[in-house]
C-alpha cells in the first residue's frame, strides 16, 4: 500500500488515525501502482496517482507525518513498502520518512530481524501490543495501509480518526476500506477540505458504536 495513512496525538497518548485514499465507492485498493495488488484480479491500480498534484501531497506532509512517533503495518504493506520506498533515489519527501521513522509490524509469519532499518516486530497478541503503545506513546502511532489490520483495530475500539481522501472516480470493484460484513463505525465529521484536483480530505473522529 501506499502513504495514504497517518494518526494524531491528544491528551498526552498517541491517537490511531486512518488516513486512507478511497473512491467514492469506497475501494482502497492499490492507489499508488498498477502492480501494488493484485489480488481479486485487479487492473485498476494506479488509480490515485493523476490526482496527487502539489496541494494534495502538501495536505499530507504537513497534517500527517509531522506529529508522527511511529508507523504500524500488516505484514503485506509493510513488505510492499520495503520493496519500493527505500529503493528510491529520486528525492521522495516520503522516503527518508519511511526509513528513518520506527515502524512496528502486526505479523504471525514474520520473523525478527525485520530487514527494514527502525523496523520492531510486534509480539504476542497484536491489538494488545497496539493497545499498550498507544497508551505509552506521547506522538502519532501512524498506520499505513493495512486494510485487514485496520479492520481488526476497529473491531478493538483503538481507531480514534478517520482522515478520507474521497477520489471523484467510481471503479465498481475492488477491496473496500469498509467492507460488508466488516466492523461497525459510528463517525463524526470535523473538518473537510478540497485539493485542486478535486479530492476532497474529510477528518472524522470515530465515536463509541
């Protein structure tokens, strides 16, 4: 997955913020590359890429990694990150993000030493070891992509904010961030804004269901 998730620090503990790109059908899936994931037979992938101009790749440097502490991910988006990110060398500002931010990885088949620099393999149950970092953590537990992750951290109550870059494109298929049969969530909306390629960034904070 790409960058398309952040979290938010308040009152002194860590605050677990979904920041993900969705279509207005809500497919999340493989925004940033045509071979990011293919799962389900797949061929739209790239889709999120002719609308990142200059004021939406603003909107997420300066309301997202700035406050982070850490990053989280599922094994998949951290493997497909690992494969990509640290190979650039072309002046990405996401690039020495990635690798110098410590990262911590929810995974039953992975294996420590992690090969990613500032990479901590979580151990034990995982919505636990999440649970005990957000509480210890004074910045952002950051999480990035990760859709089967999130969906086990909503079921946990440990999603406080949703930040949706609602893309203006319909694809009719795809994974879905909430997909049926998925968690419930109860949402209220904080604060909206629209990039110039008419995407619009809406933050909501997540409430007791």
């Amino acid at each position: 997955m790409s960058i398309w998730i952040f979290a938010v620090c308040i009152d002194g503990m860590s605050k677990i913020v979904v920041n993900m790109s969705v279509t207005l059908d809500g497919v999340m899936q493989a925004p940033a590359r045509p071979d990011e994931d293919l799962r389900g037979g797949f061929a739209h992938g790239g889709w999120a890429v002719p609308y990142l101009d200059s004021d939406t790749a603003r909107a997420l440097m300066t309301e997202g990694f700035p406050n982070a502490g850490g990053l989280l991910f599922g094994r998949r988006t951290y493997l497909d990150l690992y494969a990509v990110w640290p190979k650039r060398t072309d002046g990405n500002p996401f690039t020495p993000v990635l690798d110098n931010t410590q990262k911590w990885v929810a995974s039953t088949t992975l294996e420590e030493p992690l090969p990613w620099q500032n990479s901590t393999l979580l151990k034990g149950d995982a919505m636990e070891a999440v649970a005990r970092l957000k509480a210890q953590m004074a910045k952002d537990l950051v999480v990035l992509g990760s859709g089967e992750l999130i969906q086990s951290l909503m079921r946990h109550n440990l999603v406080d904010q949703y930040v949706l870059l609602i893309h203006p494109l319909v694809l009719g298929s795809g994974r879905h961030l909430f997909p049926d049969g998925g968690a419930a969530a109860s949402l209220q909306l904080v604060d909206s804004k629209t990039t110039t390629s008419g995407v619009v960034m809406a933050t909501y904070n997540a409430k007791e269901v």
